[in-house]
C-alpha cells in the first residue's frame, strides 16, 4: 500500500483538513524570487527568500490522511529551519508536484526529498568539468606565453648576444691574466720582502693587472644589460635581482682595486719609503695585496648568488639549452663556497683553492662560448602572442 501523501488513494478522515493544510501552492514558492528566475547555484537557497514560503510549497490535497497532513507539516517546519542557511540540511529544487488547486494552466511546485545525493554528484560532476576546462585552457595559455616568451627573448638580436658573449670571453681572459699571470706571479704568501721585491722589478706588469681588473668591470656592463634583457621575460622580479647583484659587485670590486694601488704606491712613492722602514713598508704592502683579496672574495658573494638565480631562470627559459643554466648555478655555487671560506675557514680556502673554481670556469667560459659562436633560434611567429 502506498505511503500516506505518496501518491496513493486519498481516504477519508474524522477530522477535515484546516485551512493551512488546504492552502493551494503557487507556481514557485519553495525557492525564493531569486531561485524562482533561474539565477544562482543549483541546490543553494538564496539568503533574501523569506521563510514563510516553506510552509507554501507543501501543496496539500483535500482529504489527504493524518500522518500525511503531519509529515508535510513536519518537512515544512524542516524548511522554516533551513531558511536562513546558504545551505540547509535539505536541497531545494523545483520540481512539478502532483495536481493540486492553483491558477488555472500552472501546476505547483513543491519540496522533494531523496534527492540531495544526486544534486551532489550533479554539482561535484560540474565542478571537474570546470577543472578539467581550467587545466586545457592553462595547457593552451602555458603555450602560447611561451611563444611570447620566445618573441620577447628574441627581442635581443643574434648581433647582440654575439657582441655580449665576445665581452663575457674578454671578461674571463682579462680576470685570468690579471689572478693569475700578474697576482699568481708577483704575490708570495707569508713573503712581504720578496712580494715586495717582485712588485719592484716588475711594476708595469703590475699595474698591466690593475689596467685589466678595472677593464674587466667596464666589459661586465654591457652582459649584465644584455642577461636582464634576455631573462626579464621569464621572471623580471629575478632578473632584477640577478642584475642589481651583480652591479653590487662590480662596485665592490672597482672601490677594491685602490687596495692593490695602494700596495704599489707603498713601494714605489719616495715619500712612502722616507716615512717607513724597509720591514714596515713591505709589511704594509703585503697587507694591502692581502686586503684586496678579501674584498675581491666579498664582491663574489654578491656574483655567486646573481650566478645562481640566472642559472635558474635560464633552465626555466626554454629558449637558452638548460645545461647553461645548470652549469651557471654550479658557478654560482662555487663562488659561495670559495668566498665564505676565505672569511670563515682561511686554511680550508687556501686548500681548497683553485680548485672550488674550475667548475665556475668552464661554467661561465661555456655561456660565453656559446653567446658568441652558438646558433641562436630565429624570431617565433608574433601571431601566437594574440591567441591568449
């Protein structure tokens, strides 16, 4: 036998029903204006519906039983708790109810129970083919930003890079001759009289190494313009950083070159060797040259970490091979652990050194190698920078 208000054969009762139970239902009273019109989410009562219409949308035939008239009256008390909820124990939906008095030509809409999980798995289905569609369009996006990416890159012409790698492959020839073919060769650890004789038979090769220190800082200008050019693209925040690093120790290493003038004048200026005895003023030389190791490892602290963040942004470019990006960070690296062990472990430096900087070597030679012979990737199509 059917459940009583399920649809089954009305009976007949002792009591009549009241007025509230014999009410007619409108066309939509279960779910507010909004929901009325269509707008909204489905499954979400709209905060501004009045809570009185949850005793509306039960449409309550005459000559229904007790129990039904009392499970309507049940579920109508239900809504009137979930009025004021975005979302109550129950979802709303309207659906067409059986027929019932009303105006003429519109049937009423009422609550139907059961079907929460079906709204659920309706909207969850909803929500993963948004994600899905969010994931294609990104794929699409991702694509495209590359093409732009490329087209911006290759805003720096094969010329440039060319005449950018030609000075990055004189910055390391000039940086060689001045650490090892001037300092290598003069310079005698724990030696002042014999640091200080070398320097005086010899002080135009000294000075020829002060001469190829400054001109290696002028040639570093026009590649750090030409690396934030060329990396801006991918990250401009990183390559900002990278480039601000690195004129940080351009100017860490032009203000450290007076050291090392400092210790030729202490020898060669009359003045200076009338004011000093012999031990003394070697001694001071000495520990003018030893200074301006120091500070040449200080300004290399600033180089290794811009080293590490242009290795990263030219693996993630797509347009540079990645090994130069790997190869620079290892740079980078080596850097920071031959400067910080000047300043923390002196003795392990001295062991360490020169080996901690070959990997740097062959890291920055390679770039600056294939800057200059390499072949570079001709301009994307523009048009692909429109489709996004």
């Amino acid at each position: 036998m059917p459940a009583p208000g399920l649809g089954g054969p009305a009976r007949r009762h002792c009591h009549p029903p009241s007025a509230a139970e014999c009410r007619p239902a409108g066309p939509v009273q279960c779910l507010g204006p909004a929901r009325a019109a269509g707008a909204g989410r489905l499954g979400r009562r709209p905060a501004a519906a009045p809570p009185r219409h949850a005793a509306q949308c039960l449409a309550v035939r005459p000559g229904l039983g007790a129990a039904a008239a009392a499970w309507r009256r049940v579920v109508a008390g239900l809504c009137f708790r979930a009025a004021g909820a975005d979302r109550g124990p129950f979802l709303r939906r309207p659906v067409a109810g059986p027929a019932a008095a009303g105006p003429p030509g519109r049937k009423p809409v009422r609550l139907r129970l059961g079907h929460e999980l079906d709204l659920r798995r309706a909207a969850a289905d909803a929500d993963r083919r948004r994600h899905r569609q969010r994931l294609l369009a990104r794929a699409r996006c991702g694509a495209v930003h590359l093409a732009v990416r490329e087209a911006r890159m290759s805003a720096v012409g094969s010329r440039e890079l060319r005449i950018s790698g030609l000075c990055y492959l004189a910055i390391i020839a000039l940086g060689l001759w001045a650490e090892a073919g001037v300092r290598g060769r003069l310079v005698v650890a724990g030696d002042a009289a014999a640091t200080a004789a070398n320097i005086l038979a010899h002080p135009q090769l000294w000075r020829s190494g002060l001469a190829a220190d400054l001109l290696m800082q002028v040639l570093d200008l026009p590649v750090i313009v030409m690396m934030w050019r060329l990396l801006r693209p991918v990250s401009e925040p990183l390559a900002l950083t990278a480039t601000g690093l690195n004129l940080v120790q351009t100017a860490v290493l032009v203000a450290n070159r007076v050291q090392a003038l400092a210790a030729l004048d202490l020898l060669t200026n009359p003045s200076m060797a009338a004011a000093f005895p012999p031990s003394q003023r070697d001694a001071l030389a000495l520990f003018a040259v030893h200074l301006h190791g120091q500070g040449f490892g200080i300004g290399l602290i600033f180089f290794g970490v811009a080293c590490l963040v242009r290795g990263a942004l030219i693996a993630r470019s797509g347009v540079l091979p990645r090994v130069f990006g790997g190869l620079l960070a290892l740079a980078g690296a080596c850097y920071l652990v031959n400067s910080f062990a000047l300043l923390l472990a002196p003795a392990i430096a001295q062991r360490l050194f020169p080996a901690v900087l070959l990997p740097s070597f062959v890291g920055e030679l390679a770039l600056s190698l294939w800057l200059l012979l390499g072949r570079h990737r001709p301009n994307p199509a523009p048009a692909a920078a429109k489709a996004c």
